[in-house]
C-alpha cells in the first residue's frame, strides 16, 4: 500500500494534521491503535458520569486556534470559571499559593511575605534573576524567597515530578507557574482574594460528552482514519512502515504522534547515539482515581493541590462544582490523582488511601455514597525537563525531519504542552506538507 503522508497517532495532534489534510484532498492514512481515536483527550461514561483521562479543560492564547475548534465543535463548548485552592495546614488558601496566605497560621504568613519581600530586594538591588537559574530549586528561591519555597513550592513539586527539583531545569515552565506581584502578596497575606493568574482561570468545556468531544469534532466526516491499528515498525531510509496488522504501507512524509522514545524504539535506520540516546528522556506518570457520589455536591472547588507528605496525591478536584451536568441529578464526582515514576501502583491501596483522606477533609462522609468508581492510567504524562532533555530532543527531532519524519503533539516533542499547542503543531504539520508537495 501507498500512502502520500501516513499519520501515526489519532490524538489532536495527529487528527488536526488529517483534518488539514483533507480540507486539500491530500492523499494521507491515520493509524490508531486504541479502538477510539483521541489519545489522551478522552472521556469514560459509567453508571450517568462523565470522566475525563484527568483534568482536559480548554483555554487558548490564539484567536486563530480559538476559532478554529469553535468553528469545529460549535456553541457545546461554554466559558467556565475555575475556583482552585491550595490545601495545607489545616485550611484552604485561594491559588496562586504565593499571592492567597491569608487564613495561613501567622508564622507561615510572615516566613512567605517577608522572604517574599527579601527576594524582591535582591532581585532589584543585588541583580539575583530568576531568569538566569539553571535549576528549578534555585529559581523558586530567587523568585518566591525560603518561605514560599518550604511551604509549597517545593513539597508541592516534589510531589509532583518525583524527581529532584535541583535537577530540573526552568524550561518547562513558561505560563504554568504564575508570577507573584508584590501588591498582591501583601493584599492576599491579609484578605481572602479570588485571582485570575495563571492561564486557566477561565476555560471551555460541553455540559454532555465530556472532552471527548473535542477530537470526535476534529475526526468528523474524516475519511483514512483506522482505529484499533497502530505502528510496528518504520524503516526510515526505505519510507516504508508496518503496521499491527501486518501491512506494509510506503510512505512520502511520515507525521508521528507518537511518544518520542517510543517512535526512536520503532525506528530501523536510526544511528546508534540517538537510540542510545532515548534513555535521557525521563517523564512522571499519572494515576487517577474517579469516583461518583450520591449526595449533594461536596465541595466548592475545580481543583484542589496538596503539597502536604500526609496526602499521597498531589491534587484532586470536582468537575461537577463547575459543570454539574457530568454527574447525575442528585450525585456529584470527584477525582484524585497521584503521581509516579516506576511501576505502576497498587490501585487497592491508592483507592483507600484516598477513600480515607477524602473522608478526614469532609469531602465524603461514607465509602457507601461511591456508586461509581474509575481508574484511569497516564504513563508519561508529565515530561521530565532535566539537562539532558533539550538536547536529547534536539536531536532526534533534527534526525527525523532529515528522514521525512515530523514528531509533534506533547509526547511527539517530548514536552509539556497544552492542547492547543497539540492542535497547533497538527496543522502546522499538515501546512509544511502541502507547501513541500
């Protein structure tokens, strides 16, 4: 079989690529080895939920992209508010953490404002910059001060990554980590204050069908798109690849999806520095717990962050406190996330950890209100940035786009990336293409 661009991945990266495609009638075929195309953006339904593979809301930084989905998916997608917090000693602190200390105990409040302040002076008269720290630790120190840093900033994220944060570079950050504003952290060690930093404070998301109903919108109508089949082998230098199935299908441009190390492992003809090379690449996985309750919505809150040792997870949340139509009448959900490094998790004890923590927070009252319970796997999902990755990515990203090869989307760049972003570099994908042909 041949095939003018063969896509190997059918989550948002690899469907936008298809669906550019097809508006130019150019010739392509989308592999998909799950049964549902999506990847990771989608959504589980039991007994009347609604549960995303984690945390999926929709925000943009680009009209164009904005458009762009809306156009796609049409007025499903409604403007939510988020109502995040940060638990820890005892209360709840409205996020960003660094700008909300109020109701803290006193001493917390003065070891985060008056480090905070001693951060600002040095950065302003003794030239400390943030932007020149090589390694996150030492960044959240410049920026937020020891205070900020002990309390939250690093038993949060060690929690997180579960890797050293003196080791883990600043590259991954950009608009994830909210700056603090000196006048806001004075306000906020005093006054209870809603925020709109960051980049999620608002977001789009359907009352019915979950987030799934993003890439069902971009794959609609799309024709050479094949499910529950997916990438075995790609001999670069002869463009040919096989798929599960057994067939050979040669290729002009290969488009992957695919996880980085993963399409490297795939890959005849790769040189042996580079295949070596994909065991710097490094990345925390993500195990969520779902759970449906009968009874009333419990809490207030779209999420909730733990940096305390006592919670095994780092966050957890409620879907239904936003969009109240992911739970049946009468019943409300909730989900917990832990993150880990190697060997996937006993799910019995993670469930009654967090069916034991969820019960001292007030959040449920009886393990006989759960009428639904799903667990969903993420490996992966978090990219580690440590010193070896930029240039490790660097290189097998040259490499390929030499061999007619475009590895995009979040595991295809081996990044920490957003869903626009993966849309974005879909149709980028698909533009460089036409313009080749």
């Amino acid at each position: 079989m041949k095939v003018e661009t063969l896509i190997a991945g059918g989550g948002l990266a690899g469907l936008s690529c298809a669906r550019e495609l097809h508006r130019t009638s150019h010739a392509y075929l989308l592999v998909e080895k799950e049964k549902e195309a999506g990847g990771l953006c989608r959504t589980v339904f039991d007994k009347g939920f609604t549960f995303d593979y984690t945390g999926h809301f929709l925000h943009f930084q680009k009209e164009e992209m904005r458009k762009w989905v809306l156009h796609l998916v049409g007025p499903e997608l409604k403007i939510r508010t988020r109502h995040a917090v940060i638990y820890s000693q005892g209360t709840y602190s409205e996020y960003p953490y660094q700008e909300n200390n109020a109701g803290l105990p006193s001493q917390t409040v003065r070891e985060n404002v008056l480090g905070y302040l001693e951060a600002t002076l040095r950065r302003r008269f003794l030239g400390a910059d943030p932007s020149r720290a090589h390694d996150f630790k030492t960044w959240c120190l410049q920026a937020f001060g020891p205070g900020l840093s002990k309390h939250f900033m690093f038993p949060y994220n060690e929690k997180l990554w579960k890797f050293p944060l003196s080791k883990l570079t600043t590259h991954w950050m950009g608009r994830f980590v909210p700056s603090a504003r000196v006048l806001e952290v004075l306000k906020g060690a005093f006054t209870r204050q809603s925020s709109a930093s960051g980049y999620n404070a608002t977001f789009l998301y359907p009352d019915r069908g979950g987030i799934s109903i993003l890439p069902r919108a971009i794959g609609r109508g799309l024709p050479g798109v094949w499910t529950g089949v997916g990438l075995q082998r790609v001999d670069l230098l002869q463009r040919k690849a096989i798929l599960t199935s057994g067939l050979e299908v040669a290729y002009e441009r290969l488009v992957s999806s695919l996880p980085l190390p993963r399409l490297a492992a795939l890959s005849k003809g790769l040189p042996a520095t580079l295949a070596r090379s994909i065991r710097n690449l490094k990345a925390t996985s993500i195990y969520n717990i779902n759970l449906g309750l009968q009874g009333k919505q419990p809490i207030p809150y779209s999420w909730v962050y733990f940096p305390e040792k006592e919670f095994g997870f780092h966050r957890a949340g409620s879907v239904s406190a936003c969009v109240p139509t992911v739970a049946p009448k009468g019943h409300a959900s909730l989900y917990v996330e832990f993150s880990y490094r190697s060997g996937r998790p006993d799910a019995g004890k993670l469930g009654k950890h967090a069916l034991q923590k969820l019960k001292e927070l007030g959040w449920i009252q009886s393990e006989d209100q759960v009428v639904s319970r799903v667990d969903l796997n993420l490996p992966g999902a978090y990219v580690i940035y440590d010193e070896k990755r930029d240039e490790t990515v660097a290189g097998l990203l040259a490499f390929f786009r030499k061999h007619r090869v475009l590895s995009i989307g979040r595991y295809g760049r081996w990044e920490y990336g957003s869903m626009e972003s993966a849309m974005e570099q879909g149709l980028a994908a698909a533009r460089e293409i036409l313009q080749s042909a």
